[in-house]
C-alpha cells in the first residue's frame, strides 16, 4: 500500500499519542497497587489533589535518561520517575515536581535532576510559587556522581530562590540523605504520619556506626521532625488533608516578594468588638491561659494556621486575616513554660519573623513573657547565640510591625519581642500590662535586700517594698508616659485598633543599609 503524507501524518500522531499515553500510565498495574497497599497515592494523584481540576500542564513527560551499565540501559522509563509542570491553586499559578516512587524508587539521576532543575528556574522566572512531592529513595546509586551533582543543584537553586518564591516541600515517602536537605532549604515542610520519614543516615547506618538500633519512625518520622527536630512545620494523618492544607498555605502567600499576599473581600465587621478577651488572659501573672484563644478572636472569622504547632509550644506562630489582609502573629504561650523563651522558642520565632518579612506580611507581636529559660543547659547550648535570632529577625525586618503587650514584659525577652526599642511602628499594652526589669518579687530582693535583711519583720518589710516597687515603676502607664508604649487600649477594642494601625503602616517603606547581605547568629 502506497504510504501518503496523511497517512505518515497519522501514523507520526498515533505514535506520540501513544508514548504520551506510556508516560502517562507509568509503570504496569502492579506498581500502583504495591503503591496504594502502603498507604501512599501516585504521582499524579498527588498532583490531582493538589491543583485546581484540569489546570495542570506537564513539561518533558518523555524524557527519559541516558545511562548505561548495571542494568539502566535495559530500562528507560518516561519521565525518569519525575514528573514536572505547572497548575493553579485557587487560580493561583503554582509550579510543582512529584517524585514517583514506582520508577526506580524515585531515585534521582541525572534526567531527573535536570527536569527539576528546569522546572525550579521556570518558577523563579514566572514569580510562582514552587511545590515539590517528595517520594524518593536519594540519590541513583547507578548513575554515581552525577546524581550528586543533580542533587547540588536544586540545592543551590532553593537558596537562590529563598525570599524571592514561596517554596514548599510536601514529604509524602521516604527522603534520605540529600535527599532530605532540599526540604530543609525551602520554607516550610509537610509530613505525612506512618507514611513519610527524613533522615540523613538511615537505621541501619545508625546501627553500624553507634549500635543503637532504631525504627525509621522513630528517627525521621513525621512526629519526630514536628515536636522534636524542628524540621516539619506540619503534620497530618493522611495525604488528603495535607494537601488541602498546603492549598489554604498557598492561598495565603504572595506569588513572590514583589507581590503583596492576597486579599480578599472580609465577612468579619473590621470594627467588631472583642468583649471575650476582657476574661481570656487572667489578672494574676502567674495563671495560664491559651493563647491561641486571644487570636482566635482577633483573626477574621477566627480562621488561622499554626505553624510549627507541636514544636516549641511556648511560642504560638500563625497566619491569619485581619480584614481580608494576610497577617503574621507571634505571642508568648503561658500554657508551656510560663510564656518564657528558651533556645527553640526563640529559633521557631525567628524563622517564622523572616519568612513573612520575605513574603511581605506584617506582623502582630502578642507579648505575655517572663523572661528567658533560665538553666545551665540553656546556657550552654546557646541562648545567647540562639536568643540573638530572634533580636537579629525583628531589627532586620522593614514589614508593618505592631506589638501588644498583654499582661507581664520582662527582662531582655520584652525587648526581644518586638519592642519599641528594636523597631516596632506602634507599641500597645493592655491596662493589665507589666513591663519591668524584672518581676516585683524578684526585684524588692535585690534593690532593698539589706533593709529586708535588718527590718525586725522580714516578710512584712518585704511585702510592703514589693507592693511600693509596683505602684512606682510597674503600673500600667508608666511605659505609655515615657512614650515606650504609643496607647494604653481597652482588649475589647484590639482588633479594630490593630486593623487601623496596619491600614496606616501599608505603604511604610523602610530601606535597610546597603550590604551585601548581613551576617546573623545562625
């Protein structure tokens, strides 16, 4: 039979429909099923899940890699177990990678790291945030270094692109070695309970090198890097609410730093009157009180997003909306430790500080604090060092910045969180406000200690200087008369105050020096 030039162009056409089919499909039947049996979506589910229906474009679904030896030759998948392109969120263009875990374990190769590495500049270039899937095994033992140096450079690429795109690492598999750095890099991570782990060696090098033997839960698993490392930032027991969590992130971040976050039209009255929290934070100093209660009712709806929830639960960090503007919110927690600041409270702070001062999100510092953690093994691993973080975030950061102190500021940890002193634009305390050197008990003892030490009735001499020392330096107004603090506020007016002061401080344009970059307490 004659081959016409239709009939060429029909056959070229079957042809790519087919292969576009085979990359489609991946693996045979048996590796989705091995997938599913632990718990775990494919790829391209993931990716079904995370963008909005019908938006996502692949790029190089046919790429496949070139290596030879140890068995590669004979097989070259499409897509080299990754696949790459670009969706909405929301409406929102997002960039986003998915390892598959059914081609070679989602080992990276060297096609592998190349179609990341593309994809990672094609959102740099775009101004669109960038999500990565990760299911991998490491680094493709077979393809040697060039695996290492695919690995290199996506690393170099999230510290290219760190302030500049939202980055978000989703950790829904294993992630071992280097694998498990470029997570680190990027701005927040997600874990899956059970499912995903992350560590740099694994328990059976552990096991070799110390002889201890562990479970991959127990050393990189999802719980761990949530309360224990630090690493996870959130944490949920199925693939399915973590990435409609990832999408309500999104849904609050900028495309990139030249971009504000997203506003949206508010259902929450700017003016409404917040009567509750005249009984949430108690008079007493010492008695404890939640203080994601207080947010809950300064947020629009009462709707926030905590981050880094079970790590270093004595500082609270979230996101939230006041009259449809993203806000970044920092408060002292007195449920754990009294509100005090220890080496990962300080840290957890800081990064969060610096993420919203990347991403343009002002800031509101909710300030109930005792001090710093005393002790010999905060001292020796570092608050000094650690506690500098969090002073270097706040004095570096140019967003809107309003504090309220709530109930007690002492020490150095008032000036630490945010204070009028390091750059704070508005400066509130509540009228239960405490802002001293130190607690009244414990200053009475240093100041009069001979005149309590010689009084014939030490515990009545000492009563009496502690209640002088409060009524002279430690009343309510005393900050506000020397013009630390801007406004002695009513709790039941705070959310209108705070959303007027952010409307006000919008277009505040605070430049820093001219650097190269600074050089902070890492």
């Amino acid at each position: 039979m004659q081959v016409t030039e239709e009939n060429a162009t029909d056959s070229r056409s079957a042809e790519l429909l087919r292969r576009k089919e085979d990359a489609r499909q991946g693996p045979d039947p048996a590796g989705t099923e091995k997938q599913h049996a632990k718990g775990k979506l494919t790829a391209r589910e993931r990716i079904e899940l995370l963008l909005d229906e019908g938006t996502f474009h692949e790029i190089e679904p046919l790429r496949r890699h070139r290596a030879t030896g140890f068995g590669l030759e004979a097989k070259r998948p499409y897509t080299d177990g990754v696949i790459t392109g670009w969706g909405t969120v929301y409406g929102r263009k997002i960039f986003v990678y998915a390892h598959d875990f059914r081609i070679f374990g989602g080992a990276l190769g060297e096609a592998h790291a190349e179609k990341i590495h593309k994809l990672m500049d094609l959102a740099a270039a775009s101004g669109a945030a960038l999500v990565s899937l990760n299911d991998g095994a490491g680094a493709r033992i077979q393809e040697g270094v060039t695996a290492l140096a695919g690995y290199g450079g996506i690393f170099r690429r999230n510290a290219r692109n760190s302030g500049v795109i939202p980055q978000i690492s989703v950790m829904l598999g294993p992630s071992a070695g280097g694998a498990a750095y470029s997570p680190a890099l990027t701005d927040f991570v997600f874990m899956v309970r059970s499912t995903s782990q992350m560590f740099v060696t694994g328990p059976d090098v552990v096991q070799a090198v110390t002889g201890e033997q562990v479970t991959h839960d127990a050393l990189g698993g999802a719980d761990v890097h949530a309360a224990t490392s630090g690493v996870a930032h959130f944490v949920h027991d199925d693939e399915e609410s973590c990435l409609e969590d990832v999408r309500f992130l999104l849904s609050l971040l900028p495309a990139n730093n030249r971009e504000l976050p997203p506003h949206y039209p508010a259902t929450d009255p700017a003016d409404r009157r917040t009567p509750a929290l005249q009984d949430l934070v108690p008079a007493g100093a010492n008695r404890a009180y939640d203080v994601r209660d207080v947010i809950q009712e300064l947020a629009d709806d009462g709707e926030f997003l905590e981050v880094h929830a079970a790590w270093a639960p004595n500082i609270v960090c979230v996101l939230a909306r006041l009259d449809g503007h993203v806000t970044g919110f920092v408060a002292n927690q007195p449920q754990s430790l009294a509100g005090a600041l220890d080496i990962h409270a300080a840290e957890k702070a800081a990064r969060f500080v610096q993420m919203c001062d990347s991403f343009s999100i002002p800031i509101v510092t909710l300030v109930d604090v005792p001090g710093f953690l005393p002790g010999v093994d905060q001292e020796h691993n570092g608050i000094i060092r650690h506690g500098a973080k969090l002073l270097y975030a706040y004095c570096n950061a140019t967003v809107p910045r309003v504090s309220v102190v709530l109930r007690k500021a002492y020490g150095g940890a008032y000036i630490v969180m945010d204070s009028r002193s390091v750059g704070a634009d508005l400066a509130y305390a509540w009228p239960s406000n405490e802002i001293a050197v130190m607690g009244a008990e414990g200053a009475a003892n240093v100041i009069f200690r001979r005149e309590i030490a010689q009084s014939s009735d030490p515990d009545s001499t000492r009563a009496r200087l502690i209640k002088e020392y409060k009524q002279e330096l430690m009343h309510p107004y005393y900050g506000a008369e020397r013009g630390l603090v801007d406004d002695v506020i009513d709790p039941v007016e705070t959310r209108e105050i705070l959303i007027k002061s952010l409307a006000m401080l919008r277009t505040k344009n605070a430049d820093l020096p001219m650097r190269k970059h600074g050089n902070p307490p890492l």
